[in-house]
C-alpha cells in the first residue's frame, strides 16, 4: 500500500495552493484556454509579463489530458522556468489534437480494430509528447505535481508524486520517471489507446489512464 504524503507548508502567505486539471482527451483544450485567461490576468496583477501559472501554485494536479498540461506547465527550461506559456499549451491542443486519431481505414480494419484492439495507436501522440518534454523528470517540475495513473499488471494506483520523491523511493523504486512516460501512461484511456509499459531502472509499469482511479485528482 502507498503511504500518502503531507503538502509542505505554502511558498508565500498562508494558504496552499492547489491546481486540479481533470480528464478529458483532446477536450483538454478547454482548461488550456481557461489557464491561458488565467495566466493573462496573473501577469496583468504581478506586473510581470513572463508570469508564469506554476509560480503561483504550490501543487499541480493533473489526471489524463491533465497530466499532460500538468508536465507543460511545470517542466523546466534550461533557465529553470517553465518551458511552455499557457497559450503555448492551448496551441498545441489546437495543432497536434488532430494528428492523434489514426487515419481513414478500411470498413473491415475498422470493425476489426473495434473489437480487438483500442481505437487509436497512441503512436503520434506518444511521439509528440516525448518531443516535448525532452526526457525531463518527475523530479525536475518547478513545482509540487501529482500524477494519478493504474497499473493493469499490479492491479493498483500508482501515483507519481513529486512529494514523495524524498520519502518513498525506497517504498515505491522507479517513482522519479520521465514525465513523458507518465503523461503518456496517465493519457492511456481503455478502448481508445493502448496500455503504455515501460521500465524505469529495475521498475515496470504498465499503465493506462488515471481517470480509473481519480479523474478529478484532488478529490
């Protein structure tokens, strides 16, 4: 069993903040549009125009199509800022959302793919997000970020924490992997893709879609 970690006391004032970013496919073009708007009126209060949404949370959540934000709006560019802008985000749900789905089949590879195997391959998808992210870690995320995925081989969560990187290791090896391999194992719905196994060291996992477990992270 996983032994849950405490949030750390806020990075400024009083209260801790926390960002959740359901599921939803290529519909996580809405929240991208929503944390663009955000992120617009934090640098318009801050005064600061490369204002950034993970400089003011002192958790990101993110299940799915929210994990994939999560890792954009947290992973860290050789400045050690965020690499990606919140509209820069909401762009690449407009521009690569298409590529996902496979193209036109036959009526018969169709109806096979139907009853057999999941809907999409993943492959463009998996290809896009690895590109992205540059193989950065769990551990890299400029700040706290939660993860939920499912493990089908272990039948269990496995919930790829930033804070338990110093506390469960040795409870749960393998917990520090590339975001891409838990975005892409986080995003892995049944039916639509395919379950993504991977090994991180001497770990295994093979993972499908957080919302399983927890579409809405935080709740």
């Amino acid at each position: 069993m996983e032994v849950t970690a405490k949030l750390p006391p806020p990075s400024a004032g009083k209260v801790v903040t926390i960002l959740s970013i359901d599921g939803g496919g290529v519909r996580g073009i809405i929240p991208a549009i929503l944390l663009m708007k955000l992120e617009e009126e934090l640098q318009k209060v801050s005064g600061h125009e490369n204002a950034r949404i993970a400089d003011y949370f002192d958790l990101i959540a993110g299940t799915s199509t929210g994990g994939i934000i999560t890792a954009m709006l947290t992973a860290p560019d050789g400045d050690h800022r965020p690499m990606f802008s919140a509209p820069q985000i909401k762009d690449f749900y407009r521009k690569q959302s298409p590529e996902f789905s496979p193209q036109k089949s036959t009526w018969f590879k169709s109806i096979w793919n139907y009853l057999y195997k999941p809907k999409y391959d993943g492959e463009y998808l998996h290809g896009a997000i690895q590109f992205y992210l540059e193989g950065k870690r769990l551990h890299d995320t400029l700040t706290r970020v939660v993860i939920p995925t499912f493990d089908m081989k272990q039948v269990r969560p496995t919930v790829f924490s930033s804070l338990k990187l110093n506390t469960e290791c040795d409870v749960l090896p393998g917990l520090d992997a590339q975001l891409s391999d838990i975005c892409i194992g986080t995003s892995a719905a049944p039916t639509y893709l395919p379950p993504y196994p991977f090994k991180n060291g001497e770990t295994e996992f093979n993972l499908i879609d957080g919302g399983i477990i927890a579409n809405n992270p935080v709740s």
